[in-house]
C-alpha cells in the first residue's frame, strides 16, 4: 500500500485539466502505483490492487485520445455500451489486455481500466473526484 497525496497534490497543480482520484474506496482496495509525467502530456496514472487480486488502474491525460486509448486501455476497442456514472457518460471498452471505461472530455481523456469486473471499474469511476 502507498501514499499518493504528495503526488496528487503535484499533479492537480501542474496538470491542464482537473485531475481525478477516488474517494471514499473500501479499505480493500489498495492504492499501488503512482506517477505523474507533465513532460508527457500530463499524464497521470494511480494504480489498485482489489478485493480478490484484481487489478485497477485510473489514467488520464491530455494526449490525443486515440493514441492514449491504445496505450490506457492496451488494446481495448470501444463497445456500444456506455453507463452513466454521476454526471459523466462513460464508454465500455473490451478485446484488450484490459476492460475498461473512458470518458472524452475538452482536454483530456479518463480510463478506468483493469482486471476486474465492470462493476468494480465502475465503483471506481464513481469514486473519481476531480480539482
């Protein structure tokens, strides 16, 4: 388990778009990874590990969504699926390493992506505030 607030707190000042992370997760969900590159189109990233060992990952950023869509999703293609979570219409991405939901928005793109179920990307996704 780490400690992300110095990071975050680094990356909401520096990114050009509100950055996203959880609040309010279950204990089991447990934060692993952490980095933000402002030289890399202020990419953010905030990995978890999960009740049952499954994988989860927040990324965002502000590079162009297709080409960030491969590498976040690693491969994923968007479905016709897509779920409203609060106020944000979120995209089912499937066929990669990973499941995922994105939500495109003027100046970056979210993706909740993983292992686990859509209903755990889900719970995280509605977890997600942004500053």
């Amino acid at each position: 388990r780490i400690d992300y607030r110095v990071e975050l707190l680094t990356a909401r000042r520096a990114a050009s778009y509100p950055v996203a992370a959880p609040v309010g997760l279950p204990e089991s969900f447990k934060a692993t990874s952490v980095r933000f590159k402002g030289d890399d189109f202020d990419a953010w990233h905030l990995g978890f590990h999960t009740t049952g060992g499954e994988y989860l990952q927040v990324e965002q950023s502000a590079e162009k969504p297709a080409t960030f869509l491969e590498k976040a999703t690693q491969g994923g293609r968007a479905s016709e699926v897509t779920e409203k979570i609060g106020d944000r219409t979120w995209t089912r991405y499937t066929g990669g390493r990973y499941d995922a939901l994105v939500h495109e928005e003027k100046g970056a793109t979210t993706v909740v992506a993983g292992t686990g179920s859509f209903e755990q990307l889900s719970q995280m996704a509605k977890a997600l505030k942004s500053q």
